[in-house]
C-alpha cells in the first residue's frame, strides 16, 4: 500500500530530473557575424542593413556646441529635460523631483553656486557620464539633446533670479492672473 505514495513522487523527480542537461547557450548552433553562410546568396552571415534604414547615433560621439542658442533649441531642451531630467531635478530645476518623495537623495538645485558657476562642457560631461548619484544619461540622450537640455538649464538658472519687473508686461500680467487664481 505504500509503494504507489512513494512511486509517484520518484517518478516526478525523475521526470524532472531528466530534463536538466549540460545544454549552455554558448555551446547552441548558431552562426557567428563573420562565418560563412550557405543559407543567404552572398555566402555571408552578416547582412547589409535593410534599404531606408536610419542608423542611431553614436551616444559617445561629442557634438560640438551650438553656435546659436534659440527659441527652437530651448524647446527641444525643454521638451527632453521634461522627458530625462524632470524625475529628478524637477520641472524648475529646484532638485526636488518626484523620486526625491521616493527616498532618493535630492540633486543640487540649479540656480545653486556650485552648478551655476559649472561650465556647460562640465553639465554636457555630467548628461553624458553621470556625477555623483546622477547616473550616465548618454545611451538615453543624444549628443545635440544633451545641447539643448544645457540650453535650457542655463535658461532655468536666469529665470530663477529674475525680478518680476524685469519681466516683459504681458508677462507679468500672467504671474498676477496665476497668483490670483491660486489665492481663489
């Protein structure tokens, strides 16, 4: 009576068991890029890349510095902080993003000495290769990106000391309507 309740687990194990081998993924068939290939007319593993193909940039390839900083190349460097630059820095720069909530160390703020006083090769190097708690952002963000989200720091940063009576009057007049409705 005992030998079925002792059979049916040997044979599970058993069964499991025989499934393990020695297979490695490095030992599989496969054709490496430089090998030769009957399968494709060229005899070459290797592929030419497919007709209308874009190719991605190279992230470590430096892009120099734009001659001209405008309104187009703010936008973009506003649009890409938003999308890389925003969880951590936040959206004014101030180092409280939403992972600080999280637990995460807060970043420097900007408009602060030490990051108002960086060259902008020395913020470009820090997208690229990361500082500190800042991890490496180049795979993420493409050279001229990395441009414009400068760009865009070094407008965060003016804009942070800025006098409202230094603003254009149309300007001021949206801070007054801003400050009105969040009164109400």
């Amino acid at each position: 009576m005992r030998r079925p309740l002792i059979l049916g687990p040997v044979l599970a194990l058993a069964c499991a068991l025989a499934g393990c081998g020695e297979a490695n993924m490095r030992d599989q068939p496969k054709a490496k890029t430089w090998d030769a290939n009957r399968f494709f007319p060229q005899g070459m593993t290797m592929r030419a890349p497919v007709a209308g193909t874009v190719p991605r940039a190279d992230p470590a390839r430096f892009v120099p510095r734009p001659a001209v900083i405008d309104a187009a190349l703010l936008a973009r460097g506003r649009e890409r902080y938003g999308i890389a630059c925003t969880p951590c820095h936040g959206a004014s720069g101030d180092g409280r993003g939403m992972i600080v909530a999280r637990g995460f160390p807060a970043a420097p703020p900007f408009a602060g000495e030490r990051l108002a006083a960086a060259t902008s090769d020395r913020l470009y190097a820090a997208i690229t290769q990361g500082h500190g708690a800042m991890l490496p952002m180049g795979a993420q963000v493409a050279p001229a990106d990395r441009w414009a989200i400068v760009a865009y720091i070094r407008a965060l940063q003016l804009s942070q000391g800025a006098a409202v009576a230094s603003l254009p009057a149309e300007d001021q007049d949206r801070l007054r309507d801003g400050a009105r409705r969040a009164a109400r």
